[in-house]
C-alpha cells in the first residue's frame, strides 16, 4: 500500500524547492567538497573527504525522500467549505477534566506538522479524535496518562 502525504499547495511548492536546491545548488557544492578533498593526499586517512562523502551520502538520502513524498503528495483543498473539522482548520479546545482551553491548534498533514508552532497532524492521536467533528462536539484522545476529553469550541478555516 503506498503512503498518501497529505498537504497545502505551500508545503507542496516548498518541498519542490528544496528538492531542486538539493539537486543542483547543494549536489555541486558537494561534488566541489570532494574535489578538494581529494586534494589532500591519501583517502584512506582523509577526514575531509570522508566527512564530503557522508554529506553526499545523507544529500542523496535526502532527495530520495523528497521525490517519494512529492511523488505521493496530494493537495488538500483547504477552501471547503463545511462546519466539520478538516486540514487547514484551525480549532479550538477546551479539556474536559481540567476546564482550561488549549491555544488554538491548525490540523495539517503529517508533513506540516509542528505541535511548538500548534500545527497538529491529521494522522496523530490528537488530530484523529479531531478529524470530523464540529463545534460542541466532544472528543476522546488516547494519551499515555489515559483517556483525554475535550469539548471543541470553535473551527475557523
């Protein structure tokens, strides 16, 4: 079964970016590293071309992931227009237990996700309780510590 990325058109266009800097810009400033380094004598004891050729080893790492997660990326039409919680919302919380309300949380894809910056993804624990639901609805998250409710208080898109 192969693996779906669900994303914003922006988090698409900034993957692609990077994976074309990868692939020209970083790819030669490597192959110069190298060059250099090869300068320096015998390779068996060479530290700098060792340490080139592990940066070309994690580059190459690198764009390989990219290309399989463009490859599979699909854009989420964050427009949609609908009173349940989907990717690109932002929602707002409140735990059950405790009465305190969460600062506001966006749910993105799991590319996206950034829980310091308050960008949870679809696919955590959290963003799947989440996932569906509308406002006043109450949510059950499996943690660590136990069962988590939350009351959602409101969505925005």
């Amino acid at each position: 079964m192969v693996k779906e990325f669900k994303m914003s058109r922006e988090r698409y266009d900034e993957l692609k970016k990077e994976l074309d800097y990868s692939k020209t810009t970083r790819a030669d400033e490597i192959a110069e590293l190298i060059k250099e380094a090869r300068g320096f004598g015998d390779l068996s004891e060479n530290s700098e071309y060792d340490e080139a050729k592990n940066e070309q080893g994690k580059l190459y790492s690198r764009i390989a992931e990219l290309e399989d997660i463009l490859l599979h990326a699909v854009i989420v039409d964050e427009a949609e227009d609908s009173d349940k919680i989907s990717i690109g919302c932002r929602v707002v919380v409140t735990n059950l237990a405790t009465g305190q309300t969460l600062p506001a949380y966006r749910i993105v894809g799991s590319q996206e996700a950034d829980v310091m910056n308050h960008a949870v993804s679809e696919d955590s624990p959290f963003g799947k309780a989440l996932m569906g639901a509308k406002a006043g609805d109450e949510v059950s998250v499996e943690a660590p510590r136990g069962v988590i409710r939350y009351r959602i208080d409101s969505i925005e898109r």
